[in-house]
C-alpha cells in the first residue's frame, strides 16, 4: 500500500494462476486474458493508495480485472469482421466511377 514494487510484484506472482483464470474465463481468449493481466496490474499499481484494508488485496485486484475484462469485451464488440463476400466486393468494385461512394 506504500508504493513497494518489489512487494506488489510478489502479490502478483503468488496469485498469477488465479488472476489469469479469472481474466480467461471473463474473455475467453489468451492473448486477451494477458491483456486484461497487464492493465489490470498496471491500474491496481497505479492505484494501490486506495485500498484500505490490505487483507481484502485479492478480491479488490480481481475487481479490477473484471472491470478490465469487461472493457475489453466492449472494444470487441465494437469490431465488425469483414466476410469473404465484403472483401471480395472491396478488391472488385462492381462500380468503377470514383465519383460514387462504395458502401458497406
């Protein structure tokens, strides 16, 4: 809660299975779940001054990792994958007056 590095680095090393277990199972993704790990370590460390009782320190990092979690599922949810049908229509416009916009 001081600010001691090496003491934050500890907790995390002691409870790695369980935080990227919680992360994994929130995103459902590794290279994700590594992710929401490293923000969710970056934020707790960045915040640490906030948490008042040093014995509730797993349940308010795993609080974090939900929350980062979360934010990862909405920037995904946010992304549209493109089709072979959409590419294709992209590589061959049908119209090729540049004057005419192509739309999606």
């Amino acid at each position: 809660m001081k600010g001691n590095a090496k003491a934050f680095e500890q907790l995390l090393k002691l409870n790695y299975k369980q935080i990227f277990r919680t992360a994994f199972l929130q995103v459902q993704n590794e290279t994700d779940a590594l992710d929401v790990v490293q923000e969710a370590a970056y934020q707790a460390y960045k915040s640490i001054h906030s948490l008042r009782q040093p014995e509730y320190f797993m349940t308010w990092f795993i609080r974090i990792v939900i929350n980062c979690s979360a934010e990862i599922i909405r920037k995904r949810k946010k992304l549209v994958p493109l089709n072979e049908e959409i590419l294709f229509s992209l590589q061959n416009p049908i119209n090729t007056n540049p004057d005419v916009s192509l739309e999606l």
